[in-house]
C-alpha cells in the first residue's frame, strides 16, 4: 500500500526541470580534474523505502550528494522525480529530496511521467529492496520488483517511449517473476540492468580474471541467508566464470547440500578441495547464529553449465564476506579474491554500481548483460528449491540463458597509504 505523504501532493505543482546546484558543483570539479564533465541526464527513481544505509539511499543519496555523499562531485545523474513506497520512522528520502528540490510522487506512473502528459527523463532507477514486504514458505522476501517493473513499463508502453531502466539486485526474486521481468524487457526492446553490486566492487587482492582465461575450476563462498545473499555471491562467481574461454552459460541442472553432505561432496573429488580452501582463507572468519528457515549453517549450491563446467557455490555462516577462488590451466597455484563491502565513506563499492547505471543512461546501452543477473536469479530459485526438496537434483531447461560477457573493469583497490577513500579519478573518467 502507498503510504500517505501530504506533501507528495505539493510537490507536483513544482515544476520539473534545470539542472540542480548540486549537479552543477559537481560538473565543475569534474572539469577541475581535467574531466570533460557530462551533461546530467534526468532519472526517475522508484524504491521500496529510503532510510539511512538502505539500497536507496547509497544509490540515490550519490546521485543527489555525491560519490561520497558528502556534497562533492557525483555522477553525471539529475534525479527528476522519485517514488517511495514506505515512508518509515527514518525515512531519509523527504529531508533529501526537500533539500535538492527534487518532486516526489505518490504513485509510479505519475514518477515517470513526472506529473506530465509524457516521460520527461532518460532513464529509471527502480530498487524494489528493503522494507515491510511478505516473505513466502521457501524463505524468499517477496519484494515488489515485478510489481515496480509491471508499472513502470506500463507508462512506457503508454506513451511508446523506450529508455535505460535499471533494477536493483536479483531479478524476482520468484523465478516466475525473473522470467516475466525478462520478457517483458525484451518485448518493449528496453535497455535493462540489473543485479549485484560486488561484481564491480573492490578485489582483495586486486586480481583482474582476462577474458577467455582457461578456467578449469571455480569456487565461491558467500554468508548470509539464501534468497538475502546468495544472490551476491552467485553474482559474484558469475561474473567471473563467465570469462572461461568458449563458455557455454546455459545451466544444465541445479543442486542443494548442506551439513554432512557438503564435507561428502568435498571429498569425492567434484569440487577442488584446494580451491575451496583457497577461498575460504581470502575471507574474514566469525561466529555468528542465522535463522535456520533463511539458510543452513553450512551448504553448497552445485550446478552443472551446458559446457560441462561445474559451479560450486558455498554458502556459509562461518564467514563475513563474499570470495571466489578459480583454478587456470598452467598455472598450479589458485588465484582468490575477496569482493570488498566496504562500509565507509557510505558504502564506496556502490558507488561503481552507480557508475555502470551512468553509463548505461547516457550511452542507452547495458554496460554489462542483464542476462547475467537473469541466470543467477534463476540459479538461487532452483538452489532454494532444492533446498526445500531435501536436496534433490532438479533440471532446468528453462536455464539455457546465453549471453556474452563484457569487459566492464571492477574498482580498483585503493592505496589505503595515500587516501583510503574512493579513488575519484577512475570514478570521475568519462567513458
């Protein structure tokens, strides 16, 4: 349900329009940099609720306060309207749109049409994570994405106007959601995004995995609950087996183990036991106790490429933080890398997610495949399934998604020496 918010009412009698001071700021420090500064283009934003560290906020709060949301240079992004479905006790998204005279809108359509007879922005961010939302008997937080993407392509298909859309996360987070997300985006010939922000995050160490690499092996090891992290960490792993030379993306079958089963499937040999202990050392250990209806505390989500190629996945609550660890042909030693959050200067990793959702916008192409993010989707559902069928094998035609990968670089890991912040530069380069 909407939440009532009496000055979304006002803010439609503003008009829409100009370029921001904040914008403004940060088109001249750019070219203080000796960067050839962008002219913003304007987004329309959807989200399930803003609050202080939510996807919103560490999205949108850069687009309106920066790259460090802390009033400096930002992305070349002018938000034009934007739509928050639940207006919490911190809800952050009124103080900051009041203070960038940003119009807030009380339903989605009118968000994208800006109050208007037409779509005055180039492109949609839509961030359907975080808030009070259901969650079904598999554990899945059924959060609005299709709902936030069915009316948001619904006012696009209205006044025939095709533009970027970027969804935050998996796609679903129900494979019959994914699918229909999917579709639909192809249907309407949509540019279109989506996914983690860890793939273009900082590596620990700073590996860099080149395309067509003879991957012979892979294992990545994530934390957290299934539907609320898997999605990440499966995100992470693809984005680098993707790179295996002649890959074939397509997924054959999907697997579940967990407890005993997951040391049985270590020792038969199906997983590299190296790799795996690679892995798990690029990650910090913890203790911590997880709500077992959200994901064992040890398990394994295997899957099976159309190529042959074995994905291993390891989900476990020993750890904080997300790593792969692969194996290439000639070289016996494995390379592992931990995907970085790091969490100040607020949540600096999501700040290349916003980059990539720039480029996107001003060049009105993905800059990397949706298709990506679509397979991973339909992996976790799978994995989840299984999970819920006490780990039988389940086969999944319906995961024939081929795509091919883009070279889109990740963060660059920081001189923690000279300043341990975002290095601006790469951030601020034109593309």
């Amino acid at each position: 349900m909407t939440m009532f918010n009496p000055r979304l009412i006002k803010r439609r009698e503003l008009l829409i329009g100009g370029t921001s001071a904040a914008i403004a700021t940060s088109a001249v420090r750019l070219k203080a940099n000796e960067r050839t500064p962008l002219r913003p283009k304007r987004v329309a934003a959807i989200a399930s609720i803003y609050f202080k560290g939510s996807h919103a906020d560490v999205i949108l709060g850069k687009i309106m306060d920066g790259w460090r949301q802390d009033g400096g240079p930002g992305p070349a992004l002018e938000l034009a309207s934007v739509y928050v479905e639940q207006i919490g006790k911190d809800d952050r998204s009124i103080e900051i749109c009041d203070r960038h005279n940003v119009p807030m809108y009380d339903n989605i359509y009118d968000t994208v049409t800006c109050g208007t007879d037409g779509v005055p922005v180039d492109g949609i961010i839509s961030i359907g994570e975080h808030g009070d939302y259901p969650w079904n008997d598999r554990g899945q937080h059924l959060y609005p994405r299709r709902r936030f993407f069915e009316e948001l392509t619904d006012a696009l298909e209205h006044h025939n106007i095709r533009i970027p859309v970027f969804s935050d996360k998996h796609l679903g987070p129900v494979w019959e959601d994914a699918r229909w997300m999917y579709e639909r985006a192809v249907q309407l010939r949509l540019p279109f995004m989506a996914g983690s922000s860890l793939p273009v995050s900082f590596r620990k160490p700073n590996i860099a995995i080149p395309m067509d690499s003879q991957i012979e092996s892979a294992v990545g090891i994530g934390y957290d609950g299934l539907d609320i992290y898997a999605s990440h960490a499966l995100d992470s792993l693809q984005s680098i087996i993707e790179r295996r030379k002649g890959a074939r993306t397509g997924v054959k079958w999907v697997q579940f183990y967990e407890g005993d089963d997951v040391e049985r499937v270590l020792q038969s040999g199906i997983v590299d036991q190296d790799l795996y202990a690679a892995a798990l050392a690029a990650v910090p250990r913890v203790s911590r106790n997880l709500d077992p209806r959200l994901a064992p505390p040890k398990s394994l989500i295997l899957f099976k490429c159309e190529d042959g190629f074995i994905g291993a996945q390891f989900m476990l609550q020993s750890v904080i933080r997300t790593s792969v660890a692969v194996r290439l042909k000639g070289n016996p030693k494995p390379l592992a890398m931990q995907f970085e959050e790091r969490p100040e200067p607020r949540h600096p990793h999501f700040a290349y997610l916003t980059k990539a959702i720039e480029r996107m916008i001003h060049t009105g192409r993905p800059s990397y495949p949706v298709e990506r993010t679509y397979l991973t989707s339909g992996i976790l559902d799978r994995a989840i399934s299984s999970w819920k069928s006490n780990g039988k094998r389940l086969y999944t035609p319906e995961l024939a998604i081929q795509y091919k990968p883009v070279d889109y670089p990740h963060a660059p890991f920081p001189d923690l020496n000279s300043d341990p912040r975002i290095p601006l530069k790469q951030l601020s380069a034109s593309f």
